[in-house]
C-alpha cells in the first residue's frame, strides 16, 4: 500500500474524450475536500487526452494506461482493483464535478454507515440543459430501478469495502450502453442507495456520449433483459420489449426494426412493428448481439 492512503479515490475512465478531459480533471481538483487521488485509467486513446492528462501538474493524479483499448467495464474494473481510498468517486472524463461534491458525499457516508453508495442529482448541459432528480431515500431509488437508474453512476460515491466484500466489479462483456445502470443494480443487491438532493455533478450531452449515433430502442431492450434477469424477476422477451417500450419517456413507443413475433398478448400498449427488415437480429439473438458490439465507447 501506498503511504498516505487518500480517503477517496476519484475514478476517471478514459478513451478519446481529449477535447474535455482537462475540464473534468481541473474540476476535480477545485474540490474543497482534498484527501484525494484522481485515478485516470486511459484505454487507449488516440486523440491525444492522455498526454492532456500528463500535461497537468498535480501530484494527486494517478493514471493507468492500456496498449490495447478493451472497453469501458474492463477500463473501469481496473480502476476499482487500483484505487485505494475508503470511498471510490466516479466522473466520467468529459463532465465536470461541482467544488463541494465530494466533500458533501463523503459527510453523508460517514453519518451513515448502512448506505453503500451515495449519489446526487445532475444538471445536463450541451445538447440540453435541465436538472435530473433522483430519490433521496433507497426505498424510493430502489422502486425506480426497474423504470431507470437508483443512483447516477456517474455522480455517485461507492463505499469501497461493500465492493470488495462482495467481489463486486462492472460485467466486462457488456459492451453496449447501460453498463454504469447494470452495475448500480449489482451493488443495491448488497447495500442501500441514497441521493443527495442537490446538483452536485454536470452531464455533457453531445456527439462524444457512448449512445450517440446508436439506435436507443434496442439498446433498451437489451438492458431490459438483463435489469429483469439481474433482479430475479420471470419475465419473456415479449414482456421485456413492452417494459422498455412503454415505461420510458424518452423512445417512441414502437421500439423497432426487430424480426419475429416479437410483442404480443392482451394488455400490450405497444403494436408490434409492422415489417422485418433484412439484415436485423431475431429476437433470440439479441441478448447475445449485446455483448458482441464494438469496443468504442
């Protein structure tokens, strides 16, 4: 072990986000709480942030690299098998954290031993700009996480020895978007969830998120699968394609192109798409085409 352990290590992951990179690590470093390290785990990039990143004069920035690009669950995993502070702050490496954000989650942790990871609300900025809210309470973050996310990944504080009893790491093969959200679900199996009420981290939407240019209604679907699967409740892929139809705001309510018989049954809101186009997964290949994409992200 290092000498002088930091209380809380701050989790960066990082693969050509250059152009926002050095916003998200000064931002860090403005925190009024200060017993930190910033562990920069790169993967790869080859847009130049690394070297951003090492142009940056700090002893508390720690950084990992990766010759290889292996995706964000194993760049991320090897972040929580280096970082050595009692609390794990995650930011993703083009957003920004507010000045008393870790400061405020490591308070609360410490008042309350019982809750494992500690999140807050965000304020999304870019390509729009509003608050997200989440449940203070994990009763409340606990019924939500069957409709979205208990606790943002990307503004939350883990509690590091409830990852470690429980050998608790982000699934590697998941390589499509809603990794953060599996993972949060993994973690509330063990542990309480709580939100502090108050912006306390800013989202970047633009062309650099990991869901930009992909089609959202399938990747929902996937993540639907595996949400019911992870939280041991019996449902078929007709029901899970309904679920993620239906249940958010932010997807047309016909989710396709899909093939095959896909939504069916009394008490359906969603129609079944109408045609099959060539060339799209039948619905027993979708889970498997979840963990088969691209190592971008």
């Amino acid at each position: 072990m290092r000498p002088n352990v930091p209380k809380v290590t701050v989790l960066m992951t990082l693969h050509n986000k250059g152009p926002y990179v050095e916003e998200a690590v000064r931002s860090v470093l403005a925190s009024t709480f200060t017993d930190l390290e910033l562990l920069v785990v790169d993967d790869a990039s080859t847009d130049g942030g690394l070297e951003v990143v090492k142009r940056i004069s700090d002893p508390r920035i720690r950084i990992l690299e990766s010759p290889v690009n292996t995706g964000r669950p194993a760049a991320a995993n090897r972040g929580y098998d280096a970082a050595t502070g009692a609390y794990i702050a995650v930011l993703d490496a083009d957003d920004r954290v507010h000045p008393e954000r870790i400061a405020k989650q490591v308070a609360f942790l410490d008042a309350h031993p019982d809750v494992g990871v500690c999140g807050s609300w965000l304020r999304f900025f870019g390509g729009r700009d509003l608050v997200h809210r989440l449940p203070e309470e994990d009763e409340e973050a606990r019924a939500l996480s069957v409709f979205g996310v208990p606790v943002s990944y990307g503004a939350c504080m883990f509690r590091r020895s409830v990852l470690e009893a429980h050998g608790l790491r982000c699934p590697v093969e998941w390589r499509t978007p809603g990794m953060d959200y599996l993972f949060m679900l993994a973690v509330g199996r063990h542990t309480r969830y709580a939100n502090l009420p108050e912006v306390l981290t800013d989202y970047r939407i633009g062309v650099q998120n990991m869901r930009h240019g992909r089609d959202p209604r399938r990747d929902l679907f996937l993540v639907t699968v595996e949400m019911f699967r992870l939280l041991g409740i019996a449902a078929s892929e007709a029901e899970a394609w309904s679920h993620s139809t239906c249940t958010s705001h932010r997807i047309p309510r016909w989710v396709g192109p899909v093939c095959g018989p896909f939504i069916g049954g009394s008490g359906s809101c969603c129609a079944p798409p109408p045609t099959c186009s060539p060339g799209h997964p039948s619905p027993g290949s979708l889970t498997s085409a979840g963990i088969a994409c691209s190592t971008s992200w």
